[in-house]
C-alpha cells in the first residue's frame, strides 16, 4: 500500500513538471508587449544602431472616459412590436469585435472646451460651424427662451448632454478629440510630435486609435450590455427590451425602488410628474451620470437624448451587412435612387443617418435599444447628442491573459491530477 502512494505522489509530480515545463515554454513565446531582442525570423537584433525600431509598449493606453466594450455576439434588431410596421431591424445573429465607448454622452462642458480650443486655433468660418444650434429649444408656441440662451453655457447645465449639434458636427469633435488626446499622450511619453502637424505614428506604441462615431451594431450591442444575463458556459438568461433586466421602466430594488431608470416622456404633457414626487425628475434633459449604468458601465444608453451613430439609414439594412462588424457606409447594395427623395417620394439618400435610445422627449417605445430612426446628417435637434467610441485595436485588454490562462490550467491540471491518484 505505501508503495502505492509512493508511487502515485511520483506520477503526480511528473505530470506538474511536464505541464509547467510546457507553460512555461508558451509564456516564453514573444508577444506584443514582450518582442523580445531579435526577429523570430531573421534572427536580426532589434532597436540596434541602423536595425528595425521596436518600440515599448504595454497596450493600448486606456483612453479620457472610455469604458472597454467586450466583443462577442448577439441578437441585433428590435424586439419590441412595430409600431410603425417598418420592418426595418428585423432581429439577426452578429458578432462584434471589442471596442471602446463613452461611458457618458458628450455634455456641454465638453463642448465648451471644443470650442475654446477651436476659437483658439482654427478659423472663424470653422468656429462658426462648429458652434450648437440653440435655436432648436424655440417654439412659437412655448416659453422654452430660458433654454435658448442658457442651455449651452450656464454653469448648472455643464454634465448635460450637449445637443443641437449635427452628425458633421459630432465627426469633427471626434476628429478633433483624437488629435488633442493623442497629443497629450505622445508629451506624457516624451514622445516629440512631427514637425508639420501631422499624426503621431501609431508604431510608436503611445498613442490611440481615432475617435469616432460608434456604428449602429456597436451601439446596440453596448446598449442590451448581455454580459449581465450570461451563466455558466455561453448561456444567457434572457434577451433585454431595455438596457437593464424586466419589462418594467422602475427600479424594482433597494432605497430606490420604484423610480424610473430612465429619462422619457411618460405620457401625453408628462415630462417629469407632479411637484414632490417627480416620475423621472427631469423636464428635459438630466446629467450624464444620472440613472444607473447599464451592465458594461455606460449611462443613458436609453433616455435623455438619442444619440448619432455612423450608419447610413436604409430600411433593409439588416440583409446586407455582414455578419462581422456590421456596417453601413453608403448606398451600396441600395442605391440612393431606388427612393426617389427628388420627386418627393421619399426622405432616404445617401445623406441621412441613424441615430437610437430615445430622448426626454420620446415614449417609452424609443427606449428599446434595437429601435432606430433617421434625420439628415447635417440637421440638429433638442433631443440627439452622441458619445465616442474607439476600436480595440490590440484585441485583447489584457496582453498577459494567455500565460495568467496558462499557468492557472497547470495548477488546475496538478491539483486534479494530484487529487484522482489520491
């Protein structure tokens, strides 16, 4: 018998050496962020004198209010009854690759900051242009002046979303946004920028991918946030109508039970309910970080304003885009002219675009993450704003998650191994 057990605790510890010895030979393997000191297939020695640069770099740099979306797929369309009978996001199995979000709308503070920077060093035509429509809180037939003139740049509307900017408008942020981030960063780095102006190089391993408008499938893959309802090995409980769990528009737990998870029109006049005991405690828009984040960590996925998103509208978008990554650039498969916007028998061409989640303005139907609608990529309202997003471009969060996987199945393989021979 003690023989036995000799000889089992000798198998169990060549197995925990053949299999540490095999981890340990894959997490010797370079990576991005271990290259290691010469080419894997040429033998020649990086960084030497007149020899190829290898820059240091520890991933992607996480970037100014980016909340990291985790890839995977997911039921795009709209599960709720269509009410218009548009029939145009019918439900289809797609998958999306990892990326970055704001986990904010964009407020008028940092809109402000845009246009100081702009005013500073741009052009007047350009600042002009860059500059909110107000006007789209005036109505001959409302008091909403208060809004007009102080939405924008009173102090107490500084994390509210800033809105009356166009689709043009949001891409130029995003543009601009990218190269004041990416700036900063290079500084931080003692990395110097080109003397012309021009992009800092992304081989220098410092600065971020662009920022953009989120496509429409990212946007609602970020909205459903299903990495809540998922168990055990790729099961999910349910599919949302919502950003959060239920049918219900309320909170069903804790202190805050019973108040509204979002910031919508209720019903016919209702805003924000009766003095004392408002419903969503907004008449228009709230802050940003109001109502809880759904599941990724992102607020206002539903309410307060619709956002823009990439997408060129077409009704049938949902049988032409891939499978991968969805999304739609221009009219291609669909031509402008099969809608005859000329003739006045249509509102498609190629310049209108989509924009999701409902506003303080919008019933409860809008909420629904799978529901669009579209407006000229040039129009402004008092009911869209936008948030960024930002490709992964290293797909993975985390460059040592393969060896953390490898030495974690070792010990796991030893302990399993070890326990079956006792």
């Amino acid at each position: 018998m003690n023989q036995m057990l000799k000889f089992s605790k000798h198998l169990s510890l060549i197995a925990c050496v053949v299999t540490l010895s095999t981890a340990c030979k894959r997490d010797k393997h370079p990576t991005a962020a271990n290259p290691g000191k010469e080419s894997t297939t040429t033998g020649m020695v990086y960084n030497d004198d007149d020899g190829f640069q290898v820059n240091d770099f520890q991933g992607q740099p996480a970037g100014p209010n980016l909340v990291f979306i985790e890839g995977g797929r997911f039921v795009m369309g709209s599960a709720e009854e269509d009410l218009l009978n548009s029939h145009d996001n019918i439900e289809r199995a797609v998958s999306i690759q990892s990326f970055f979000m704001d986990e904010t709308e964009v407020a008028n503070i940092h809109w402000l900051e845009y246009l100081y920077y702009v005013q500073k060093d741009s052009s007047e035509e350009f600042f002009q242009s860059a500059l909110p429509d107000s006007t789209v809180w005036a109505s001959e037939l409302a008091f909403n002046d208060s809004y007009v003139d102080h939405y924008l740049r009173y102090p107490g509307f500084r994390y509210f979303p800033v809105v009356g900017v166009s689709w043009i408008q949001a891409v130029d942020y995003c543009t601009w946004r990218t190269n004041v981030v990416n700036r900063k960063l290079a500084e931080d780095a003692g990395v110097e920028p080109p003397t012309d102006g021009g992009r800092i190089p992304l081989e220098s391993g410092v600065v971020l991918p662009n920022y953009r408008l989120p496509s429409e499938a990212e946007w609602e893959y970020a909205a459903y946030a299903l990495i809540g309802t998922q168990y055990l090995d790729e099961n999910q409980t349910n599919k949302r109508l919502y950003p959060w769990d239920g049918h219900a528009l309320r909170n069903p737990y804790g202190k805050k039970m019973g108040t509204f998870l979002a910031n919508f029109k209720r019903g016919r006049g209702d805003y924000a309910g009766i003095a004392g005991k408002l419903n969503d405690g907004a008449m228009i828009t709230d802050q940003v970080y109001a109502y809880p984040p759904n599941d990724f960590g992102l607020y206002n996925m539903a309410g307060n304003v619709n956002e823009w998103v990439y997408d060129v509208y077409r009704p049938l978008s949902f049988q032409d885009f891939d499978d991968l990554n969805p999304l739609r650039r221009n009219g291609y498969l669909d031509k402008a002219d099969n809608y005859d916007k000329k003739g006045g028998n249509s509102l498609i061409d190629d310049e209108v675009r989509v924009y999701k989640g409902g506003s303080w303005k919008d019933v409860a139907y809008w909420l629904s993450p799978g529901t669009r609608r579209y407006i000229e990529q040039d129009s402004a309202t008092a009911t869209i704003g936008f948030r960024c997003a930002m490709i992964n471009a290293a797909q993975t969060a985390d460059f040592n998650t393969e060896s953390k996987q490898n030495r974690t199945s070792c010990r796991r393989f030893c302990f399993c191994f070890s326990t079956r021979l006792w």
